[in-house]
C-alpha cells in the first residue's frame, strides 16, 4: 500500500503551466492537507486499482526524472505540463481498465512528450549558452541541438501516425472479416434450405410411393402410374364392373389424403376395330373412371380424362395377351403437389 501511494503521489504533483514557469520548491514540497487528501485517494481506490503496466511505469519514471531536473522544470515547463497530461491520460485508461494496447500507446506517447521536454530543456539551454558566446562554432551546436529536437519530434509524430495507421487497418480488417462472417452465414443458411427443399421433395414422393403401393402404382418419367386393366369393364363397353369399385375407393382415398394432388385420366385401346371406334371407347373408359372418383368424393377440377385410343401401346398388338395389355386406362398423378401431371 505504501509503495503504491509513493508510486501515484507523482502524478498529483503539480504540472507546470506554459504561463507559469515551475520552480524546484513548487514541483517538490507538499502541502499537508494535499498530501492527506491524496493518501486518502490511493488508500480508498487502492482494492479496485488495476494492476501495473509495465510501460506506464518506464513512462511515470522518465517523467519523474524530468521534474527532478531544474532545467527542465524552468526551460520547458509547457512541454513538461502536456507530458505530465499524457501521463495522466494513460495512468487513467489504465484506472478504467481499457486495453492493454490502448494503456501501453498512451504511455508511449507521454514518455516521447518528456524526451521533448528534455530535448527542448537541452536546446534552450544550449541556446543561452550560444546567446552569451556569440560565435560560429556555438551557433552550429544549437542549430545541431534544435535539429535533433525537430528529429526527435518528428520521429513521435511519425510513429504516432503509423500507430494511428495501423489501427485503422485493423478496424477495417474486423469489418471485412465481420461482412464475410455474414455473407458465410447466409450461404450456409440458403444451402440448408435448400437441402431441406429436396428432402421434403423426397418424402412427399417416397410418401406417394408407399401409399400407392396396393394400387400397384410405378413410377414413370412422366409421374406416378396407376394402370386399371381391361377386366374392370365389359368386353367393348365403358361401364366399369361392379369389381371395379375396390380400386376406385383406394384411388379416391388416396386423392382424398391429398388434396393437393391432381391426377390425369388416359384411355387406351388395342387396335382392333376403326381408329374413330377405339378413340371413343378410351374417352368414355377415362371419364367412366373420373365419373366414379368425383361420385367418391373427389373433386372434378382435379381430373382431367383423355382418350388416346391405339396410340402408346404397352404391347405387341399381334397377341391376345399384348392386347389385353393395350386395353387399359392409366391414372397419371404427378410428381409434387400442385403440379399438373406431364403428358
């Protein structure tokens, strides 16, 4: 505790001013009551202090040092105030518990302050000398002194600015990695959708597969395929047998369940009979088929019935059984909800 209120007694010293020139006994005699008040300050922050930094520390001890010298005290006292006002401003980042690299810059530009009090006090000085001993030589040596103090001020500036150039390099790399941070982020979330998009395509097929199962449904370039053979109707007639309603009771529970789903009705022939003949018979088999849906439940702007009569057959029209396989009424449902069936 003591070292630490011999430590901070310094910076409540007081600072000289550019208009009122210090003196050895102003910068080293305390009043008692300044020096009662400023133990009193230490001991009451002394358990929330953080801890020291190293080069506020180098930076207090060249300032101390500089107070200690009369020359400095009364040949640069402005410049002294401003370096005894950067020391105050990084002992009090330090207080606050800023970073470490805002401390440590604060600190380095108060010690260069006090090399410029020196520098300056040292230039001064070498002027007065010059003043009473007016000669060449004396000349030279101070313009050499205020030479190395413009350098020596010159080079704070310089670094000050390559301080200041680097942070702001910093912050604009924080910035960019932040927006790629962002961008990442959102591309990652629109493949995820996107992933999540195809799954659900996924199920809801291998769900319409799975339910379309009894119905001996398969699966086509053009969609799900349910074809309803020639035995559900009477020979050369579009009446459907009365076996017939089984499969159109699953056919219309399962456009029940999914109400979002249309359907296409096409009718086949083999190619017996006239084209006209075979043509209108598959067209009255597809709607005998919407018909038996719609009176089941399901609803007519979801059907459409075609006949295709000979065309697209299955078989080889030259057997009875390629024939039989040609004679046949197909129930295409498409792919996704809301899609109408491919032709």
């Amino acid at each position: 505790m003591i070292n630490r209120i011999r430590t901070l007694a310094p910076t409540i010293l007081p600072v000289p001013t550019p208009d009122q020139p210090a003196s050895p006994a102003r910068s080293t005699i305390f009043t008692r009551s300044a020096l009662a008040a400023a133990i009193a300050a230490s001991l009451a922050a002394c358990a929330s202090v953080p801890d020291s930094n190293q080069a506020l520390e180098q930076a207090r001890s060249r300032y101390q040092a500089a107070q200690a010298q009369p020359q400095v005290g009364s040949l640069a006292a402005p410049e002294l105030a401003r370096a005894g006002e950067a020391l105050n401003a990084a002992d009090k980042a330090r207080i606050d518990r800023e970073p470490t690299a805002t401390v440590d810059h604060l600190a380095y530009l108060a010690k260069q302050r006090v090399v410029i009090a020196e520098e300056t006090a040292r230039g001064r000085s070498a002027q007065a000398v010059t003043a009473a001993a007016a000669g060449e030589r004396d000349r030279a040596r101070l313009a050499l002194r205020t030479q190395e103090a413009d350098a020596n001020r010159a080079r704070f500036e310089l670094r000050s600015q390559e301080a200041e150039a680097t942070q702001r390099k910093l912050t604009s790399a924080e910035q960019t990695n932040a927006r790629q941070s962002i961008e990442l982020v959102k591309a990652d979330d629109a493949a995820q959708a996107q992933r999540a998009l195809v799954e659900q395509r996924a199920a809801r097929i291998a769900a319409l597969e799975a339910q379309l199962t009894d119905l001996k449904a398969r699966k086509t370039e053009r969609g799900m395929v349910v074809t309803l053979g020639d035995v559900l109707f009477e020979t050369g007639a579009y009446r459907l047998r009365p076996q017939a309603m089984v499969s159109m009771s699953k056919l219309a529970d399962f456009m029940k369940n999914n109400p979002q789903r249309s359907a296409s009705i096409d009718g086949y022939t083999d190619s017996v009979g006239s084209d006209a003949m075979n043509l209108e018979l598959s067209e009255r088999r597809a709607h005998s088929v919407q018909e038996a849906l719609v009176r089941m439940g399901v609803r007519g702007d979801r059907l459409t019935a075609h006949g295709f009569g000979e065309e697209r057959p299955v078989a080889d029209n030259a057997t009875a059984i390629g024939r039989q396989m040609n004679r046949r009424v197909e129930v295409l449902f498409a792919d996704q909800a809301g899609d109408p069936p491919r032709k």
